[in-house]
C-alpha cells in the first residue's frame, strides 16, 4: 500500500470521530463543493497543552458513554495510547500528545466548535514491539517500530461538515475542511512587552519553551512573542493538506482563521506562514492554492 504524504512526511492518523449534536452535519448535496482548509491554533480555542495518560483514558470513556464518539474507535485509541511515549519522556509517566489530549477533551466536554483534525506540536516514539503486536493502523500505514511520528486525530471525517468557522450551517464550514494546529499561538501582547514575559506565560500554560524567539507582526499588523513551531509539526501540516487537496481535488484555498474572524482571531500566522505552506503544497499537486478569503 502507498504511504500516504502525511506519512512520508512523518506523521500517524488516528480517528475519534465526535457524534457530539451541533459538531458536524452531514453534507448536504446543495451545500456545494470543498474548496478550502482552514488552519486554527488551539491554543486560541482556550484548550491545555496535554493531558496524563489516565486523564486522557478516563476523557475518551466518557465520550464513549455519552455516546459522543465511535465506541470502536475508541476503544482502539486508548489502547493504542500504550504504544507511544514522548523521546524525552521513555518511562511514559508525564503527558499524552496534545492532539489527542485536546481532541478528547473536545468529544468528552458539551463543547459543539470543533475541527477535522488535530495535529500535535511534538513527535513521539512508537514503542519498540515487533510487528505482530503494533497496532493495526501503524502496520497499515508502514510505521516502523521506532519510528517517531507526529500523531494527526481526525475527530470529524471529510464526509461530514465540522463547527470550525462561525455557525455550523454556515456557507464557510459547509465548503471547508478545519485543521487544529495543537500551538499556543502569540504571548498576549497587553501582558507581553518582553521575551521574559512572553517566556513567563508559555510556561505558566505548559508549553515547551524553546531558546530561539521571534518578535513577529501579525495579521492585525501588530507585533507580539512567538515561540517557533517545531519542523516536525510544520511538516504534518503540509503533509495533511498535500493528502487533503489530492483526495478533494475542487480545494483551491488555504486560509487562516483570521481572514474569517479579523476581530477576533490572529491564527495561524505568522510563524505558521500560510503563504510558505500554500507554495509547498502547490509544489506537490501541481496547482497553485489562493491564501486570501474565499469568495462566496
């Protein structure tokens, strides 16, 4: 089987697909085609970095009661859970992925916005097994037992529409495909006047505080602290997109939230740069992608 581009590219697609009422909605033939993805930061949604492994179990079987998620799927997701450990972390006593952490949260708690996937801000390590004991979609998928991947949750399929943009029934979600990039986004620039400060609250929330910081201008024109996005997630990002645009072939544009939400949104860009991944991904399929709002 052909590896996907998001697997060449480093990353794993596991499914926990929300049946939460007013989180996705079948596609109506009248809606017309797919021909956007949107890129978000979670970290403007107000969701944690990550969550312990029992916390995260402990999520996914409430949503499995509640009858918010496929009782299969999750039932594989939190076995599966066993076979992957962050690198710096090999005893696998600190925290679950923030994908899978935040799109758990999102099909546990009474919250309807929500997204087709989650991509996760850090690599971790499937577990050295042989090939008879890995799980069936890293056998599928062509992962290696020591490979370290970035782990993709898919919480809404393409199929279906996802509450991702403004109302639900609305023109944008009914024609778009909404991707959670699992980044805290910029230090709030009230409270941030220094890399100190913006170090400071990082931290206070529980992200990973690298030593390289840039000072950018955002797409309200103002500068705020960023911490850099890791390759490997930048990588899975592009790599989703490159699968999304092949497998959906009427997507002409990759947005940011903000061209839909100027007041109230300034994700994902910068460093997340919108027209640096909209010329990668063209590069790939072979058709240019328009990075400003969707005419509708």
């Amino acid at each position: 089987m052909e590896k996907t581009e998001l697997v060449k590219r480093g990353g794993v697609l596991l499914k926990l697909h929300s049946l939460e009422p007013g989180a996705s909605a079948p596609r109506r033939k009248g809606d017309g085609p797919v021909d956007t993805v949107v890129l978000h930061y979670t970290a403007c949604a107000n969701l944690p970095r990550a969550l312990s492994v029992d916390r995260v179990e402990s999520l996914i079987l409430r949503a499995t009661r509640a009858g918010n998620v496929e009782t299969a799927q999750a039932i594989w997701l939190r076995s599966s859970i066993n076979f992957m450990q962050n690198p710096d972390d090999p005893n696998n006593t600190a925290c679950i992925p923030d994908s899978i952490a935040q799109a758990a949260i999102s099909c546990a708690s009474p919250r309807e916005a929500i997204a087709h996937y989650f991509v996760a801000s850090t690599v971790v390590e499937v577990r050295r097994l042989s090939a008879p004991e890995m799980p069936e979609t890293f056998r599928i998928q062509g992962i290696a037992h020591r490979d370290l991947v970035v782990p993709v949750v898919e919480t809404v399929p393409v199929e279906r529409i996802a509450h991702h943009v403004g109302p639900l029934s609305g023109i944008t979600n009914r024609m778009s495909v909404g991707i959670e990039v699992c980044y805290p986004g910029p230090a709030p620039r009230k409270i941030c006047k220094t890399q100190d400060q913006a170090r400071d609250w990082f931290e206070s929330r529980g992200w990973l505080c690298p030593d390289v910081w840039s000072r950018e201008v955002c797409l309200d024109g103002l500068p705020r602290w960023f911490a850099p996005i890791p390759f490997a997630t930048y990588n899975a990002v592009v790599g989703l997109i490159v699968d999304l645009c092949r497998r959906i072939p009427t997507i002409r544009h990759l947005c940011s939230h903000y061209v839909f939400a100027t007041t109230k949104r300034i994700d994902p860009d910068p460093p997340l740069s919108i027209q640096k991944i909209a010329a990668e991904v063209g590069e790939s399929i072979g058709r240019r992608l328009d990075t400003g709002k969707p005419k509708r």
